[in-house]
C-alpha cells in the first residue's frame, strides 16, 4: 500500500481543480519527527501544494523516508526543477511532473530541460492542457522519450493513506 506525503500546502500556482484545498481536512497531519512511523507502505508519493517551494522540509522528510529503502516520488508542477535538479536526482526514484493549463505554455517551451533533469526518472502527467501547447509538449517529450501518462482530474483522490506534514 502506498501513501501520499504533503510537505506544505503553499503553492506558486493557483489551479481552480486543486484537490489539496478542498481535500486538506482529510489528510491526517503528523509531525515531521514522526514520518519514522510510516515505514509499513510500500511506496511514498510526495507532493504538496508545490513540494520544492520548502526544500529544507522536503529534504528532511526524504531522509527519513530513504532508511526504509522504498520508492519515493516527488510530484511537481516543476517550477523549480531546474534549481533543483542535482538534489531531485539523488532524492527521488521517479518525478511526476503535472503539466496543466496554469503551466502548459512554460513547459511547450522548456520541454528539452528535462532530458538534463534525470528525464529517464521523469513522467510528464497531463491533465488540464491547452489543445495549443498540448501537442508541442507531446511532440517534444517523444523526442526524449519522456513517458506521458494521461489522466484525470480526481484520479490522484484514490490514496486511501494521506498525511500532512505540520
């Protein structure tokens, strides 16, 4: 079983479709010291708000989540990929980068950065797209063999394990 991880809720986009603020009241929250406590899941989704707005918490909490030699991954708008890009490396096992209709024309033009960010750890999740910026952003990612994976709005509702870092 799998369980998803919010390191905040802070955010430099403002989706309408966001599930974090309507969802927030269901996460259980825990202290950052007690993330040792969830070691009986089989893989860790961290996400956010926008997760790599608080690196330093971010950090913290894969460090800890590392000693249980498990998948982790980050989801990001990835805003800040690029800043970050040695640390995402070495951090995670997998990015899913939500590419939506608040970010589509940023990443129809910064496309090729990934292939320097560990793109064979990165899958670009589209959801909400502008049909204008949709097919330049999958022409590109084909061209470094980024995965796409489709899906819906609401389909990331289904982690029944939610926790919300104080």
């Amino acid at each position: 079983m799998e369980c998803r991880i919010l390191t905040t809720l802070k955010c430099n986009l403002s989706c309408k479709y966001c599930i974090n603020k309507e969802m927030q009241h269901t996460f259980c929250k825990i202290d950052a010291s007690d993330i040792s406590k969830l070691s009986m899941y089989s893989a860790y989704k961290i996400s956010g708000g926008e997760p790599t707005m608080n690196m330093s918490q971010l950090d913290r909490v894969v460090g800890v989540l590392n000693k249980f030699c498990k998948p982790i991954y980050l989801y990001t708008n990835g805003y800040f990929l690029w800043k970050y890009k040695e640390a995402i490396a070495t951090l995670f096992d997998g990015v899913n980068l939500g590419v939506h209709k608040e970010n589509a024309e940023y990443w129809s033009n910064n496309v090729s950065m990934l292939k320097e960010c560990s793109a064979s750890k990165i899958h670009l999740n589209k959801s909400v797209v502008l049909k204008k910026f949709a097919d330049k952003i999958i022409e590109r990612a084909e061209l470094y063999k980024i995965p796409i994976k489709y899906w819906k709005i609401g389909e990331c509702n289904t982690y029944e394990h939610r926790f919300l870092i104080k």
